[in-house]
C-alpha cells in the first residue's frame, strides 16, 4: 500500500506519498480501508523528529481516520467486514489502510458523512476525556479554552455548552473569535492584543474561571494558575509556549487548585477504548441531535499533506483540516 511518510525530519517537503508493508490485523485488531485521515498538530511534531510514534505504532503520520472495515483480526467480534468506522490511532492514517485496536474503531455518528468524520475522534477523545474524565467539567461552571479556533478548541466550546458550562477563548485573529462566538464562547480574547488574565478578571469580578484547558504550557503556566477559581482544575494538554515553567504553589494552595498533564496518544489501549466508549454514548448523540457539529476547515487530497501541514503551521485553519484519498 501507500502512505505518506517522512523521508527525514524537517519541514513540510519531507512528506512523501510512497509505497509501505501492508498492515496486518493482530488480534483484538482490525484492518481499516481508510477513506480519510485529519491533520494535528502532533502530526508537525513528529513530522520534525521531535515527537516519536510509540512502540508498535507504524512510522508514518496520522492519529484519526475513517474508512470501512476491511479485516478481521482473531477475535474480534464487535465489528463486521464492511463496517463503517472512524477511528482513534496511535500513528498512521495518512495511508491506505491501516490496523486499529477494535475497541478505537467507533461507527459514524449519524448526519455525519464518512470523510467528515475523520476529523472527529482525535478531538472528541481528547475534549471528553480531559473535559469529564478528568477535570469534572460542571453545569454554571466556567471554562476557558485556550486556542479556541483550534480543532480541539472547536469541539471544547461545543462540548462544554452540551453540558451546562459557560466558556471564554483566546484566539489570534477577529475572525476565529468570531467563529468561536458562533460556537458558543460568550468571552472572546484576542491573545496578541488583551492579556487573558486580566480580562478574565474583570469579567468573573475576580474570581475566575473553574477549568483550563490549556495548549501552551510554560508560557501561560502562571497566569492559568493567577486565573483559576477556588477549587479550579488546569489540564495542560500541548507544549506550545514551552515545556519548563515555575508554579506559584502559594497561590495553587489558596486557590485549592489542581494542575494535570495529560496525552492522549501514550495512553493503554484499554484506556483508549474507554474513552472512546464514552465519546459514542455521550458526544454521538449530541452530534445526531445537531449540537455538537463538526467544525472542518478544508478538504484537501492526502497528497497533498505537505501543503495541508503548512498551512496548520501558518495559523490559516479553524477547526480541522482533513486529507481525503
């Protein structure tokens, strides 16, 4: 088959559409013909030699697909050949086809169509699973999204408002803000031109807000921490703004705050598989129902991966961009 992989680690001209050995469906796997994978933004780590697939993952890029079922590994029996499914990976889904865990193959939602959902898992996952799972987002509570035109900023604002939470964003440009708005962010910051700290202050008359979920790390790690509400919870989910940052504990411990790290892709397979059950019983129906909706910014042939990795590098993307075959 073929994939598109990194010839070497550099800049978006290393992708490279070229042949690869075949998957094979190991048990509790299946085979995944795939129609469409989405690009993250780990997808550029990796792309540049700074974020490795792990162990047993194939080499190639892409960490969500769709497709339909194509094999059957010894036993699986959730799933049938023809089976159309989207699907959370650990690496791989900028291919043809490609082996999944069974337990991270999830069927389309319904309304959706089978290339729009492949920007749907590595999102979902990812937004449930720190969201709920983890910071116990809660209805009247605030969350403030940082990056909130991103894919997983989309899905955060869209999630949240299912749940009864309030949200504010900060976004780079009136036009993602915009866009947020529309979503259902009722605060709206633009980070090149307001401190999100201050503007939080004002607008929670100094209380702030109960969740961050936050892409930047070290660079906003303590004006998060000046910005949680007694009680709040930061999940760092991205390194953007670097990785070593100095905490104020002082203000942690009056605060009763918390601070957790979390990824998605170095998780066990039966971790993934939770998740992924949660997103179908809860995130699924909020789809079909029409309040949660996809948010894709552009579809592009999975050719043209090199293009589509610069312009996610650019900031020229809201929402995701998915790479159809």
């Amino acid at each position: 088959m073929h994939a598109i992989v990194v010839t070497t680690p550099g800049d978006a001209d290393v992708l490279a559409w070229q042949e690869v050995p075949d998957p094979v469906a190991a048990p509790g796997e299946v085979v995944v013909e795939v129609a469409a994978a989405a690009v993250n933004r780990a997808d550029l780590l990796q792309r540049q030699g700074l974020y490795p697939p792990p162990p047993g993952a194939p080499e190639w890029l892409g960490l969500e697909c769709s497709g339909t079922v194509a094999e059957l590994g010894p036993g699986v029996t959730s799933l049938s050949i023809g089976d159309e499914v989207c699907c959370l990976l650990s690496g791989g889904g900028y291919a043809e086809r490609v082996a999944v865990p069974a337990g991270q193959a999830m069927p389309i939602p319904a309304g959706v169509d089978l290339v729009t959902a492949a920007g749907l898992p590595e999102v979902a996952c990812t937004v449930w699973s720190n969201l709920v799972m983890v910071a116990h987002l809660q209805r009247g509570e605030w969350l403030l999204v940082h990056g909130g035109g991103s894919g997983i900023g989309t899905m955060a604002i869209q999630v949240a408002r299912a749940l009864g939470a309030r949200v504010a964003v900060t976004a780079g440009s009136a036009a993602k803000l915009a866009r947020c708005e529309e979503l259902g962010a009722e605060v709206l910051i633009n980070y090149r031109e307001q401190d999100f700290a201050e503007v939080l202050a004002a607008e929670t008359g100094g209380r702030g807000v109960d969740v961050i979920l936050d892409n930047m790390a070290a660079k906003y790690l303590e004006r998060n921490i000046a910005s949680l509400a007694p009680g709040g919870r930061l999940v760092v989910i991205g390194m953007q703004g670097g990785v070593k940052g100095e905490i104020d504990l002082g203000t942690l411990l009056r605060r009763n705050g918390s601070v957790h790290a979390t990824t998605l892709r170095g998780r066990t397979a039966e971790q993934k598989a939770e998740i992924c059950t949660q997103v179908e019983r809860h995130v699924w129906p909020w789809i079909a129902a029409g309040i949660v909706k996809p948010v894709i910014d552009r579809v592009m042939p999975i050719t043209d991966a090199a293009d589509a990795h610069r312009a996610l590098e650019a900031g020229d993307v809201t929402g995701k961009i998915v790479l159809r075959r």
